[in-house]
C-alpha cells in the first residue's frame, strides 16, 4: 500500500515537471490560466490525494475486515461515453433498496472508510444547523463548473456519479490527461491492455479494494451498482474477475458519440489551460473510442461470455421504458417498487440543450467512419443487443 502511495505521487510529480517541458508547452501553452493550474489547483488537489492516501492507510489499521467483504452479483454499467450510460445508471439507482452506489462526494472527496464517516458525522452536525456548508459547497461546485456543464452533464455531490474518480489517488484515471494531455502513462490508462500486466494487475487490485470499502459503508444486502463510461477496456477483466457480474453496455453512433464526448470536455480544456485548439484531444478521443468500439465488438463476439446486454442510445431515446424493462428482464435483476414507479413515468427522450458536430470540434467525419464504423455494425448485430 505504501509503494503504491509512493508511485502514485511520483507520477503526479512527473506529470507536473513534464508540463513545463517545450513538447508538452506545444500542446498546452503555459498561459495565466495554464499557471493558475499548474502552481495553483494541482498543489491543492496533490493536497488533497495526500489525505485520500492518509485515510486509506488508516482503513488498513481499523476498519481491515472491509477486505473480508465479498462483491457478490455486481452490475456494471459501461460502454462508450456520451451514449447513455448515466441516464440507464440514474434510473436504476433508484432502487435503493437494492442497489448501492458511488455518489460523487463519495468517490471525489471519500474513497476511504475513513473519509467517509468523518465527513458523514460533519453532515449530519451540518443538517442540524441548516445544512450552511452543503450550501457553501454547492455554491463553489456551481462556481467551478458554472451553467454551460448543467445541458452536458449535471453534477450534484449526492447523485449517482462515475466511480472513476476513486482511481485519482493512484493516477490513473484517464480523463485527467486533459490536464496533462502529454503525459504517456496516462494515455494508456485508457486502454488497460496496454498496461504491463503487473501494472494492469496493481490497478486492478486497488479497485477491488475500492469497491470493498464502499460496500463495507453501504447498507447490508445491498448489490454493487457501478458505472463507468470509461470501461469499456475494462470489461474482459472485469468479467473475469467477477464471474457472477451482470453488465449493461450502452454504445452510440461514433460520429455523434465522439464529438458529444470532446464537446463536454470543452469546459476542462479551458480550466486546465490545456490544448486551446482542441486538435490534440480530438486525435487522442479518436483513439480510445476505435479502441473501446473494437474491444465491446469482440467482447460482444465472444460466446464465452455471458449476462451481459448491449443498448444503442437511439433505441433507448425512442423507448426508454421497453429497452430497460427489456434488459432487466434478460439480466434476471427484478425491479423493486421505487425502480418500478421510476421505469412507468419514462418517456421518449426530446432533443436536449446540448448542441455540437463534428466540425465545431476539429475532427473529420470520413476518418471516424473509416475507423470506427465497422466495429459499430458489429456491435449493433450481436444477438445481446436489446431492440425495441
């Protein structure tokens, strides 16, 4: 535990020298706002890893029977971003009674036991005085992420959210190579395979730890519920280390699914300084999705593996209540009261707020189809897609 905690830093220390170098000065210009990030926010937020690390370590000392907890029957919810996945995870968070989950004060500020109840005890001494700081902080996440993020992608510290984010204490969660788009290690954090099989593994293993110390937190009988768009490479691992594993795999077509995704994280490029043209993020997001189209085709293909079901965004769109009742049903997970009051009021999805294309975000509509529009076919064609 302790020589990961080590690595871990060195890695951001590596991060935060390279981004001085001229190469990563091409990509990402050190500007006012580059600066402000650079010798600002990213001292905070290594701050801030170091008390993660502090609490993890301290789970080790008094909360060590979390590593007895079994993840028994757990349901994944991952696929290509963009394409549905936090709506189909929203909806069946539902069920509460059911399924527990990462919400996003969890897996961005407590990934360990430790944190948790800390921060659970300050909230309900908060509640009891009027809830002043939940205010405080929703009024700086507001100011962080300001109105533009409400139409891409609503963040709310107590929502179901992407347990992603309990990978920063280790570096390697991917959508960090928006701040450090250069950076090489966090390039193939994108693509596990890519990964030496002892690093693969390491990764692996503190993930499973994650998700014992959520679970040893969550109420008792409850069944894991996690969602990662970022998954997609994860899955032939994941499926074989949770064998009982129930999985929805959500996919779009690549043209929309990617300019969607390099839209959304217009914001982070302009918060962190980074890439102000967009080209560079466009070429690496290009990428990853003909990787993780590639990997769900064959993962899909694949007549080893089971339980798992695959949704088109367009069909879950035009009839959401029949797509997920559909899926549930093949997944043998049955709807309780809440999930089931919840699947009844769904409604064909109307256009939303978010606009974007292809042009507007630098990348060549021909390129994607040549690249990723086959293994999309393939995808659409397995016998464990869910069709209306």
């Amino acid at each position: 535990m302790i020589a990961l905690c080590l690595k871990s830093f060195f890695r951001y220390l590596t991060m935060w020298f390279r981004a001085f170098t001229p190469a990563s000065r091409q990509i990402a210009p050190i500007s006012f706002q580059r600066l402000c990030f650079l010798c600002i926010l990213f001292p905070l937020f290594c701050l801030v890893q170091c008390i993660h690390w502090v609490g993890l370590l301290l789970d080790e000392l008094f909360f060590s029977n979390y590593r007895k907890v079994e993840i028994a029957d757990p349901v994944f919810i991952s696929g290509i971003p963009r394409s549905g996945t936090t709506f189909v995870h929203q909806t069946l968070a539902t069920d509460t009674a059911q399924f527990t989950y990462f919400s996003t004060w969890e897996a961005a500020l407590a990934p360990s036991i430790c944190e948790r109840k800390c921060i659970r005890f300050i909230g309900r001494i908060d509640q009891a005085l009027g809830k002043p700081g939940k205010r405080l902080l929703d009024a700086i996440l507001r100011k962080c992420t300001g109105n533009s993020m409400d139409s891409i992608h609503a963040i709310d510290l107590s929502a179901a959210e992407e347990d992603y984010l309990c990978l920063l204490p280790v570096a390697n969660c991917f959508i960090f190579t928006i701040a450090f788009p250069t950076d090489r290690y966090l390039k193939q954090t994108g693509t596990l395979e890519q990964l030496l099989s002892a690093q693969r593994e390491q990764v692996l293993n503190y993930y499973h730890r994650c998700l014992q110390r959520h679970l040893y937190c969550a109420p008792a009988g409850t069944r894991l519920l996690s969602k990662n768009a970022a998954f997609a490479s994860w899955m032939p691992y994941l499926v074989e280390r949770y064998p009982d594993a129930k999985s929805i795999l959500c996919i779009r077509d690549p043209i929309r699914g990617l300019s969607s995704q390099l839209s959304s994280l217009a914001p982070a490029r302009s918060l962190f300084g980074s890439d102000p043209t967009g080209e560079h993020t466009a070429n690496q997001f290009l990428k990853l999705f003909q990787n993780n189209y590639k990997t769900l085709a064959k993962f899909a293909a694949d007549p080893e593996v089971s339980n798992f079901v695959l949704i088109d965004q367009n069909d879950l769109k035009n009839q959401p209540e029949k797509v997920l009742r559909t899926a549930l049903e093949k997944l043998q997970i049955k709807a309780g009261p809440a999930l089931e009051e919840r699947l009844n009021k769904l409604s064909p999805h109307k256009q939303g707020n978010h606009i974007h294309s292809a042009t507007e975000q630098a990348i060549d509509a021909s390129e994607i189809e040549n690249c990723l529009r086959q293994p999309y076919e393939e995808i659409l064609a397995a016998p464990t897609r869910i069709q209306p």
